[in-house]
C-alpha cells in the first residue's frame, strides 16, 4: 500500500551518519596507493578534494534547509534544471548505490575469508547482504540504531589514531622520535606537480556519501535543523578525518615505506606498538564496509521511493509497509545486488567490472548537477522566499560557478589518469542511456489514465 514514509530517525542518528558517512572504508585501505602515487603532496591532494566536496555540500545544504525533500538533489535537479536532469541523476545515483552495495559485500566476505579459510567467500558475500537488508527492513529506526553503531567504530577508530599520532610525530610516545620532517623527505612535490591533480581525481571519490545525510534527515522528526547542523559541520570533519589523517600518515612513516597493498593506518598502529594492530584495523575496515552496505541499501532504496513520486519508477516500488518502510524499493535494491554479487564470481573481469565502472564518475556527475541546480534555486529563493535561506552558500554566485567549473575540470582531469578513463567513458554511457530513456517513460507516464498514475 502506497503511504507516506515514517520519520524514524533521531539526530543522534543524523550526526553520526553525517560523521561516518564521510569515513569510508577507502580511506582505511586505499590512502596508501594515493600516497605512493602523490608522494607527501598527497595532503594537497586530499585537501583539495575535500574543499571541493565542503562547497558541493554548503550548496546543497542551502538548498536542503531552504526545502527538506525526500530525494534530496534529485528533487532539486528536477525543480531546477527540468524533469531530464532529475530523472537521470536519479537513476544514476540508484545504480551506482547498487553497485556499491555489491561491492562492499565483496570486500567485507574478503575479510572474513581470511579469519574463516574453510568458508566459501560466497557465503559471507550473501550473509552480509542477507543482514543488512533485514536492518533495513525492519524499520527506519532499525537502519538508523544500526548506522550509528557502525559509524561510532570508524569515528572512535579515527580519532584514536588521531591522538595517538600526533603524540607519536612529537616524540612523545613511548619509543618514538620527533618524525615531522617526514613530510618532506625527497621533497613535498616528490612525484611532480600533476601528481596531485591526479590525486584529487583519485580521492574525490572517497568522500562520496557525505550527501547521504540530506536523504536521511528527510525522515529525521526536524529535517531543516537536522541538515543545518550536518553540513556546517562538513569543513572540520574533512580536515580532521581526511586531511588530518593522511598527514599524520606522512609524517609516522617516510611516504615510499606506507604500505599500498595493505591498509597504511595497520602499519602505523603497529608503529605505535598496539599489539593486533592488523588483525583490528581488518575488522575496523570490515565495520566500515558493513556501514556503506547499510547505508547503500538504504540510501537506493529512498532513491527509488522518491523517483516514484514523479512516475519515473515502477508504481509497486512506493509500497510501504506498517512500519514505515518502502519494502519493495528495498528488496529491488537488494536483488539487484544479488545478481552483481553472483556476477563477482561468476564473471569478475567483465559483467561486475562493468557494473562497477560504468557508475564510476557518477559522485562528479551529481556534484555538478547540485551546483548548477544551487545557481538556479537560489536566484528563485532570493527572489520569491528569502527568509527561507537560513544557511546560504559562501560567495554567491561567483564561488558556486567555480564549484562547478571545478568540478567539471576534475571530470576532464579523468581523461589524463589511466585508471580513471574507463570509468568516465563507462559512466558517460551510462548517464546517455537514461538521457535516451528519458522521453520514453515521459511518454508513457503521459499516455497513462489519470487514476494508474
């Protein structure tokens, strides 16, 4: 039965899915191979990424307070730029999600793998899934209670490793040594100059599920209040975890001996002479993969919920069940997942590597359609409602066009990195292929009777 969602969620919940869901299990695991790439100018490199994705968010965040809305930028898009841009940054968003979700249940089985040998890695891949979906199923609160569990390991992780280091680089813990000057073996700019564009075109995907936040205070009981507080709070939180983190790194170890295989933060907590240092970062990063398959099965299926309310998605997917929960968007979301986990094992190189890649752009994609959709409503607001403007974007208009011609620059920087090239042309397909459907389902939707809409 199709019903209104039920705000589920507490700020408590709110906040630490606004603090955990920009702590990724990437960071963990993959800052190693951005340092070995950058060199120490990797800080930059992480610093710049994270300005970009602080003003994405300040404009989204005026938005999202100046109008809380299920669907978040998908809903701006649409009132902004047209039903074209809604749709497709819809669309896409859900899909990219999806994949994801496949992803970490991917990663997460790896980890258990290698504390259970005798277990098929299939079996936790779909134990994983299997777990998370019942959260999500359950209620809102149920996915809320959970996230803020998952995300409380990750912060407490960081900030441990946070103090610790810092005590560590002055020479103040025991058996360490003033290690600073790390930061400068070989030079800052070791690597070269465009290494740290190439670094930035690297990390921007790491900070990928800040956004999340605004999806969720929708069903939080005071949504403005809720997205007001998470997205000021967007700027320490970069600088702390991201920034603060890769420099501590740096400095703990000379930067050509961070591992890049292995997770870089395991080596320093055995520097600092935790004992199990690996063995608690593996299950920190399996915490961290548990939250983004949480979130991912929660954030598509809020997605998809929302597409439906403007008929660009099957009408089964708005039922919603008696504790609030749009079940049958959840169990597409999941099955979807199913077949990408299957298609891990079953076709690693070619179906799930396409899943993976062709969504692989889609974080740029979304923060250029906020900024443009930010240019437009804002002009509106100002125009019609200006006492709806509680939290406004620093430097309008001139630094939410920057935004976006940065943005867009780090999309054309894809094409001179390697490993990134394939996931632009991939993902440019993919957003033309739901640009093409587009006029199709705007068809259909308008060919159908007034009561089967």
């Amino acid at each position: 039965m199709n019903q209104p969602l039920r705000p589920g969620l507490r700020q408590r919940h709110v906040r630490m899915i606004a603090l955990g869901g920009i702590i990724g299990a990437s960071l963990f695991v993959g800052s190693g191979a951005v340092v070995h790439t950058v060199g120490p100018a990797a800080i930059l490199s992480y610093a710049l990424g994270g300005l970009l994705v602080v003003l994405v968010m300040r404009m989204l965040g005026e938005m999202a307070t100046a109008s809380p809305a299920l669907g978040s930028f998908m809903e701006y898009a649409r009132e902004a730029l047209g039903g074209w841009a809604g749709f497709a940054i819809g669309w896409l968003y859900w899909y990219f999600w999806v994949g994801v979700v496949a992803f970490e249940a991917v990663a997460g089985a790896k980890i258990l793998v290698g504390w259970l040998p005798a277990v098929p890695q299939w079996v936790f891949s779909l134990a994983l899934m299997l777990l998370l979906t019942a959260t999500n199923l359950a209620s809102t609160r149920s996915f809320g209670e959970t996230e803020f569990w998952l995300a409380s390991v990750k912060v407490t992780t960081i900030v441990v490793f946070l103090v610790i280091g810092v005590l560590f680089v002055l020479g103040l813990w025991p058996h360490a040594t003033f290690s600073v000057g790390n930061v400068a073996l070989d030079g800052f700019f070791a690597t070269g100059g465009f290494a740290v564009v190439h670094g930035v075109v690297i990390v921007i995907f790491s900070y990928f599920g800040t956004e999340i936040v605004t999806i969720a205070a929708a069903e939080s009981a005071e949504p403005a209040k809720a997205v007001a507080k998470a997205t000021a709070a967007t700027v320490w939180r970069v600088i702390l975890f991201y920034v603060g983190s890769i420099t501590l790194i740096v400095m703990i170890t000379p930067w050509r001996e961070v591992p890049s295989d292995t997770s870089p933060f395991a080596a320093a907590f055995g520097r600092f002479g935790i004992p199990a240092a690996e063995t608690i970062v593996s299950a920190v990063v399996l915490t961290a993969a548990l939250s983004v398959l949480n979130s991912g099965l929660y954030t598509a299926s809020r997605m998809l919920f929302a597409l439906r309310r403007h008929r660009w998605a099957p009408r089964w997917v708005a039922d919603v069940n008696r504790r609030g929960v749009p079940w049958k968007a959840i169990l597409l979301s999941t099955v979807v997942g199913y077949v990408a986990v299957v298609m891990s094992y079953v076709a690693p190189a070619t179906i799930f590597w396409f899943i993976i890649n062709s969504a692989g752009a889609v974080a740029l994609f979304v923060y250029a359609f906020i900024a443009g959709s930010q240019l437009r409503m804002r002009r509106e607001l100002e125009r019609i409602s200006p006492e709806r403007l509680t939290l406004r974007m620093w430097g309008y208009p001139w630094l939410s066009r920057l935004t976006l011609v940065a943005t867009l620059a780090v999309v054309v920087s894809m094409l001179f990195v390697g490993a990134a090239r394939s996931q632009l042309y991939l993902s440019v397909l993919s957003l033309a292929v739901i640009l093409l459907v587009y006029p199709l389902v705007r068809r259909h939707v308008a060919d159908q009777p007034a009561g089967r809409r």
